[in-house]
C-alpha cells in the first residue's frame, strides 16, 4: 500500500461516557451506568483512524497542563500518531465531555472545548507549513481562525468537517476542497432539514454555490451522498446493530481523507468511509472503534489497493 500523509489540525478531549434507557427530558432525573471514560475529541479520533488504516498521521492540537492531556496524548503517540505539535496552554484545562447513550445506539454529547478554544492560528499555520501531507483535516472544535490558517497554508487536499455545527465564513469555502456535515450541520449551514437524498442534493449544491470544490452529507444508517464537479450520488450504508455511533462521524472523516489520499475518487472515497463508520459503531468508543485495515472486509480493502 502506497504510504500517505494526514496532517489533523483539531481538537482532543477526554470523553466521560454514561448509558441510559432513554435520554431524560429537560427537568427530568434518569438512572445511567457509567460505560468508561475514553480519549475523544474530533480531531483526535480522526487522527486515530487516518493511523490505524495506515496513513503516516501528524496532529496539532491544544492540552491543558494536566494529568488528562498528557495520557491522551501519550495513548496517540502508541497509536504511531505524530504528537510533536501539540500544545500545552497554561492556565487552561484539557477538554472534556459529557456523553450519553441510549439503547438505540445515539448520542448526545456536551463538550467543554477548554484549550481546544486558546488554539493559536499561529500554530496552525505552522503545521500546515511544516508537516508534510496529502490531506489536511480539520472540524469545527477549534477556532475558525485557526482552522483557516492552517488551509491557508496547506498544499494537499482540504476536508473541513463543519462539526459541532459551525458556520465558515464565506470567504472560508474557497480553501475547502471537501466539506463534510451531518445532517444537522447540513441543516445549520442551509436553513432548512436534511434528512434524505433530495434535501442532500439540494443542500451540497448549495454549499457549492458558496465556494468549496465538493460536499459529502453524511445520513446515519442511510449512508452519505456525495457531490462532485463531474459526480454524485447516495452511498448507502450496509445495515448493521449500532451499539455506539460516538465518533462514527470521525471514523467517516478520517477514512475519507485516508481513501482521498489514495487518489480514489470521491465516490469510492465515500464508500469506503460509509464501510469504516459501519465498523466503528458496531464497536464502543470513539477511539477504540476505530478500524485497523486488516479487519476491513476484502471488498473494502480492495478500494484502496485492488
Ligand atoms: O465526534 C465525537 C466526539 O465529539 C467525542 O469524542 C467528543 O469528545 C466530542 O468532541
């Protein structure tokens, strides 16, 4: 397999996970169990997949001058991943979540982004410069600035994951080759729902208009459509029992950045990241459910290397 680089430019946070029935409502007490406590934040479980699936993976991110940055860390740098432009921000904590899952396998997260937010532009921009890389990704958990300093700089191919739902300027689309909301960011971006093939379309020529060169919407267990300059489509998901879709997002992403290093085009890009998120949450943690390539089915595999 060809090596290829993936410079992440993002978040880390340290996620603290609870299972319930059934979300509680606004005023309402529910008993939970604690699942764990396991190292998240976008950014950082992007990097993880680039890394398992065998992307050469470098990371700039912001900690805290604490116990919880340095182990998370420390577990990116036994994932292979390169931490030497990570940050530590006196003064400031490591980021942290509040995650919920319920039996039907969704999510609800509060994440307090802490140093993810002091992230300097700066820093970005050297990273950007300095790291050799085909694809440079980044999401919406640190600053805009930040994350538009580093595409500034950057000579590979741009995917911006507008998630938690963040507006770019418009100024910002140029610089995105690849922008890649969920539905509700979608919903964000546009105005109006996203919830099939149709609101998809309307909503990734849309986002075109505004600037980026292409847009992928990922629809949960629907799948993602995609949206190039010469192709487009719905990929759809293969059906499968979710026990965590935390961090299905990301697999997404950084398995898309991985097959788009490779040269696929965007729609075999797309399929092959719907079959990695289809792995990742039928697996617990964003992190550890990550797949390593060998663990892909052949028909997967034989996407990157035929
Ligand atoms: O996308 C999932 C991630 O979002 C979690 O790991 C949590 O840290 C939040 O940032």
């Amino acid at each position: 397999m060809e090596n290829v680089r993936i410079l992440v430019v993002g978040s880390i946070v340290l996620d603290r996970v609870l299972r319930v029935a059934e979300f509680p409502r606004p005023g309402e007490s529910v008993r939970g169990e604690v699942v764990g406590v396991f190292p998240g934040g976008k950014g950082a479980n992007q990097a993880v997949c680039a890394a398992r699936l065998g992307a050469t993976t470098s990371f700039c991110a912001a900690i805290g001058p604490d116990p919880d940055g340095t182990e998370m860390i420390m577990k990116l740098r036994s994932e292979q991943i390169d931490c030497s432009m990570v940050h530590s921000i006196e003064r400031a904590a490591t980021g942290t979540a509040g995650i919920t899952l319920n039996d039907l396998g969704q999510n609800t997260i509060v994440v307090a982004l802490g140093a993810n937010m002091m992230f300097e532009p700066e820093q970005a921009l050297k990273a950007a410069h300095q790291q050799l890389h085909h694809v440079l990704l980044l999401q919406g958990e640190i600053p805009l600035e930040a994350s538009r300093a580093a595409a500034e700089a950057s000579q590979g191919l741009v995917i911006f994951n507008p998630a938690p739902a963040i507006a770019p300027p418009l100024s910002m689309y140029p610089l995105i080759d690849v922008l890649t909301p969920n539905e509700s960011e979608a919903e964000y971006l546009v105005g109006y729902p996203i919830h099939d093939e149709k609101t998809a379309e309307k909503a990734a020529k849309e986002l075109i208009v505004r600037g980026c060169k292409s847009v992928v919407i990922t629809l949960g267990a629907k799948g993602a459509y995609f949206r190039a300059a010469d192709d487009e489509g719905l990929i759809k998901a293969p059906t499968v029992s979710a026990v965590d879709t935390v961090g299905a997002g990301d697999c997404f992403n950084g398995a898309l950045a991985f097959a788009l290093a490779h040269k696929l085009d965007l729609r075999r890009a797309t399929r092959f990241a719907v079959q990695c998120a289809s792995y990742s949450v039928q697996h617990v943690g964003a992190q550890t459910g990550m797949p390593y390539f060998d663990e892909l089915g052949s028909d997967v595999r034989a996407l990157i290397s035929p």
